[in-house]
C-alpha cells in the first residue's frame, strides 16, 4: 500500500461512517446530543461541507464554493436551534458526497509525488501548522477531522431515540 492508498482508505473509512449516522438522522437533523446542546446532525454535517471545501482549496487554489456559510458552519461556529439558518439537509448531504468525489478526484491528478508539495493557498495563521506543510499531510487532516465529529452524531441519534446501528 502506498501513500495514496491509506489517504484514500482513511477518507473512504471517515466518510462511510459518517454518512451512515448522517443519513439515519434525514427526519431529525437539528436535535442536539445533549439537554446542554452540542453539535446536531445538521451542523455537522454543513461543518464537514464546508471545512472539506476550504482544505480543498488550499490544495487546489480554487475559492470554496461553500465560504459564505462561514458565519453558520466554519471552525468557531456555534449550532442554533433554527433549522431555516442552515441549508436544507438534503442539499448538506449531496454537498459533501460531491466534495468527497472531489477530493479522490484531486488526489488522482496530483498524484504520489504530489503529496510531498506545499499546498498552494494556506492561509497565514495556519502556515507553521504541521498538518498544513503538505498536501498529504493536509489530506489525513481531512479524514481525522470528519472522523472527530463521528461521535456527535451517535450522539444526536441517541438523544432523537434511535437505537445504536452496531
């Protein structure tokens, strides 16, 4: 297995998991894992969107299409209650499925020895972050931030009634 096959493999993991919570959650996205709040499906889900679109761009240099929902599902964004601020779940869901394509899409064209390149358009105050040195090392980014928000939703599915999955 080389590089791009565990980068793949971790995104494919990630994501497979992820959905699979996500997609449990179409009739209840806004109900939040705990009495105090938390993360609920429908910002997890517009979070992975939009964060995904944003490592993306800096791989490729292309502006995310998503960065206007900043303000609602960017790092530092807090969940609300009111489903009317967040887009439709249905179009959360197709959102990230395409941007998944499009990430096996961008590591197809860069290639092995693509991973070892500088990402083109890292933000400054991320520059010195080693997580952001390489376009590889961004990719695993991708995959262990997904996967961190896994738990929020097994939780938001607990607290909406549904039984575990496994």
């Amino acid at each position: 297995m080389n590089a791009i096959d565990a980068i793949r493999a971790a995104l494919q993991l990630s994501y497979n998991w992820n959905r699979m919570l996500a997609e449990d959650m179409r009739s209840t996205p806004s109900v939040f894992p705990t009495p105090n709040g938390g993360n609920h499906a429908m910002w997890v889900v517009g979070h992975a969107v939009h964060a995904r679109a944003g490592l993306l761009s800096m791989i490729t240099g292309e502006p995310s299409p998503y960065h206007d929902w900043t303000s609602t599902l960017g790092g530092g964004s807090q969940p609300v209650s009111d489903p009317a601020v967040y887009p439709e779940y249905e179009e959360l869901l197709a959102a990230w499925e395409s941007l998944h394509k499009r990430t096996f899409e961008t590591l197809e064209r860069i290639g092995l020895a693509g991973l070892d390149q500088t990402p083109t358009a890292v933000p400054e105050n991320l520059r010195n972050d080693p997580d952001f040195q390489t376009i590889g090392r961004l990719c695993v980014f991708m995959a262990l931030h997904e996967m961190s928000h896994q738990g929020q939703l097994a939780d938001a599915r607990r607290a909406a009634g549904k039984k575990p999955m496994m």
